[in-house]
C-alpha cells in the first residue's frame, strides 16, 4: 500500500476541515403560493383572528382544556423556536415556552402539533424527534424518534388501548435539500414512522419504534409530506401530498401503511393541499376537513368521513396561508359546537364556529 507524501495529506486534511456544513433544508410551506381564490368556496366569518405575531412564524396548533375549564392553544413558533399559547375564545396571547437547544424543553424548528390528555407533543424538524411535555407547566417527559428520524414534519396519535398510544410521524427527508432533489423511489418507503407508546400509571414513557412505510409506486407514493390525520373506525389514513410537481392531494393509506389506490379530487386543490382534521361521530359519520394553502385565502374543502364524497369548501375572510389545522370537537365557553383552528399567515391563529360552517354548508353541527 502506497502512503501518501506528507505534504498531500496535510492538503488533503485541509479540503475536508474546509467542506462547509449542509444547509438546513427549505420549509415546503414556506415556498411561494400561488393566489387561487376558491372560485365554487362560500364565505364564513373568523369568529376571531389572534394578534399577529410573525416573529414566530406560526406552523401548527393543537387545543387543551385546563382543569378549569378554560381552552388552551398551543401553536408552534418554527422561527423563535418557541410554543406560543393563546386564549381558545377570544384569541388572546397568554404566554410563550421554551427556545432554541437540543435539551429537555428547548426546541428547534417545532413544526407538527398534537394533544392527548395532559400531554403535548412537538415535532421539531431540526433537532430529528418528537419531544412530549405535560401541561399545564410544559414539564419534559420523553423524546421520540431522535435515532431513525431524519426531517420530521407532522404527526398523528391513536389511543390504541387504556394507557396505550400509537404515534405516526411524517418524515420528509430529501436527497438534496436546495434544488428540493427527491430521494430514490424506493427509499420513499420510510415517509411516515410508527411508534408505539405506552403511559405507565406512575408516570413517564415507554418507547417503541414499530417500523416505517411508504408507496414506491409512482401513483402512491408520499414525495413532500407533513399532515397526516387517521380514521380506525374506517380504517384510513388521509396524508398530504405536497409535492405539486406530481399533483398536490391527500392520498388515502390504511392504518397499516398500505396505498388503497385512492387520492381526494385534485382539483380541488390548486395550490398546497395541507392541514387536515376528522370530525367524527361515534355512528361512523361525520367530515374530513382539509385545506388548500394559498397565499390571498386559505380554501376549507369538508367531505363525508364514511365514502370521502366532496360536500363543499369555504373560505374566511382574513384566513390565508394555512399550515396545520386543529379541530376541537367539544363545546367551549365561546363555541358551544366547538370550533376550527387554523395557522394563519405564518403569524397567528384563526378560530371558525363549527356552527357557522355548519350551517352555511348544510351539514351537521353536533352527533346528535
């Protein structure tokens, strides 16, 4: 074996200590949208708009309700790297938690948002993992997925037995972050990782990673993906295809991980196909809601849960730019039907009355 002239590898050294750091990837969502007015959409009020706070740039929300009754909304803060907390009736800022770091309570990059219980969990693209804290004092309890996660944007929980959750989280890493490059088609298979977790009455949580899946066909495959909303009753997973290089829609999986062949009409969705909640009643009735992200009004498109027929869309008259959405599907003190949350043009939170959209699309406004 030939060494190398001590001079050449002192160069060599050189070159690799000089090769700059990859750039963090692109947030899809902050790509420029095209203006797509919802031509066939029908208007409905914002009950509120929250103060407008850009610096954070507002993602994703997800509600709680105290012990005492009050709402809670926890909107992830992407750029101050900060949970942000509002009033749920009347839009109020209330407080902000956390900043930038990699421990325990310290966030970067937070995008994807769920509750369940007294617990919060975030996804935090930039620091690879899903970090769960217990409200109401954001108290650290676990990090998930920090060994297989590798760009993680949204998520979705099942409570699969008492004590027992099953966590699904979206994972949209790239070949080349710049020029947006896909990955190998077969490598799409790991687009949504599973986790299994279980809540141990004394506190605290197990942690198991279940595997990971994806369509590698060119039909269903999940090319940029973040929401994901799921359905048992129905057995159905809707997550959105953002990609609108091959077609922007939410493509429809079962709990399994499997591609039924199935996406939602895309025409309806003429810039970003993004936020989705399931209002559900126990009947196995009730609606999927979804939006369509652009840039003048975010387009609310509702379908029927049981057979995904197309039933209407509706737009605010403020609410653009929408990233995650949060269905609250109980009364409050404001919304006695409950209420629609929704990012808002990267800087606050839009809150609809379940009522209002009820009524204007002729559809149901309570199980009963």
């Amino acid at each position: 074996m030939r060494l190398l002239a001590p001079l050449a590898l002192a160069l060599l050294l050189a070159a690799c200590a000089s090769v700059p750091a990859p750039p963090p990837p692109p947030d899809p969502s902050s790509l420029p949208m095209p203006e797509v007015f919802g031509a066939d959409s029908v208007p409905v009020p914002e009950a509120f708009l929250s103060p407008d706070m850009p610096a954070h740039e507002i993602d994703s929300v997800a509600s709680w309700t105290t012990p005492e009754g009050h709402t809670w909304l926890i909107a992830t803060g992407k750029e101050s790297h900060q949970l942000v907390v509002f009033d749920g009736d009347t839009g109020e800022y209330r407080l902000a938690f956390g900043k930038r770091g990699d421990g325990p309570g310290q966030f970067n990059r937070p995008n994807g948002i769920a509750v369940f219980a007294d617990l919060v969990f975030v996804v935090e693209r930039d620091n690879h993992r899903v970090q769960v804290l217990r409200l109401p004092d954001f108290e650290p309890v676990a990090m998930i997925g920090q060994d297989v996660l590798r760009s993680p944007y949204g998520l979705w929980l099942d409570e699969t037995a008492p004590g027992e959750l099953q966590l699904l989280v979206t994972d949209s890493f790239m070949a080349d972050y710049r020029t947006e490059t896909l990955p190998p088609m077969h490598e799409l298979d790991q687009r949504v990782k599973r986790f299994g977790l279980r809540l141990p009455p004394m506190g605290g949580m197990d942690v198991h990673y279940q595997g990971h899946f994806g369509d590698t066909t060119e039909a269903g495959a999940l090319r940029m993906v973040e929401s994901i909303a799921g359905d048992p009753a129905h057995d159905r997973l809707l997550i959105a295809e953002e990609d609108v290089r091959v077609g922007t829609t939410l493509r429809v999986y079962d709990l399994a991980g499997n591609y039924r062949g199935v996406n939602l009409p895309r025409e309806r969705f003429r810039a970003q196909a993004e936020g989705v909640a399931l209002w559900a009643c126990p009947d196995g009735s009730g609606y999927w809601i979804t939006t369509d992200q652009a840039r003048d009004l975010t387009v609310f498109h509702i379908f029927d849960r049981r057979e995904l027929g197309y039933l209407g869309s509706f737009t605010g008259e403020k609410t653009a730019m929408t990233d995650g959405i949060w269905l609250h599907a109980a009364a409050t003190r404001r919304f006695p039907y409950g209420a629609l949350y929704a990012a808002h043009d990267d800087a606050g939170i839009a809150a609809f009355d379940w009522q209002d959209i009820a009524r204007v699309l002729a559809i149901d406004r309570s199980c009963d």
